[in-house]
C-alpha cells in the first residue's frame, strides 16, 4: 500500500486544483485570492462584457502578475543573467621608442 500526500486548495466548499507539494498549492491559492480581488475591479470596466471574460482576464492578469507590476511601474524588470564576462583584453604591446 502506498501513502501518497496531496494537498487540495478547496473555495467555497469546491475542490479547485490538488497539489503534491505544499509550495505549489499555496502559489495557486494566492493565484486565486488575486483574482478574487481583480474580479470587481474587472466587473466595474465597461470593457468586460460577460462574468466569464472577467474571469479569464482576471486569471490571466494573475498569473502574469509579475508583467504587470513591471508595466505598472511597481517592479522593475529583472536583469539579463550577465552573460560570461568577456576575456581580458590582450595588454596593449608597446613599441621600444627610438630616440
């Protein structure tokens, strides 16, 4: 017999999404706690015309959350991992002087 540990994030009396790490499962339930905060927002736009189109937006707006801050202004945009530093520049020869 096998244990296997899964971990459920539940709304509402509803099973969303099961998780084998505990990590992942408190990332997609902060997922859902951000779209529960967009979803009025959303619904106030004129833009929005159906619950599900709000919906869908505010998940994706979610899961993109790390875009917008950077688009907001709120987060700057991560680095570029530094490429390999370049190799040292040969030392410049110096011709003996004449004179």
């Amino acid at each position: 017999m096998a244990v296997i540990t899964q971990y459920v994030v539940v709304r509402d009396g509803e099973q969303k999404m099961t998780f084998t790490s505990k990590q992942e499962a408190d990332a997609y339930d902060k997922m859902l706690d951000m779209v529960d905060e967009l979803l009025p927002l959303l619904e106030r736009s004129e833009l929005v015309s159906s619950e599900k189109q709000a919906e869908d937006l505010a998940f994706f707006l979610a899961r993109e959350r790390e875009s917008v801050l950077v688009a907001l202004g709120a987060k700057k945009p991560p680095k570029a991992k530094a490429a390999a530093k370049p190799a040292a520049k040969p030392a410049a020869k110096t011709e003996p002087s004449e004179g």
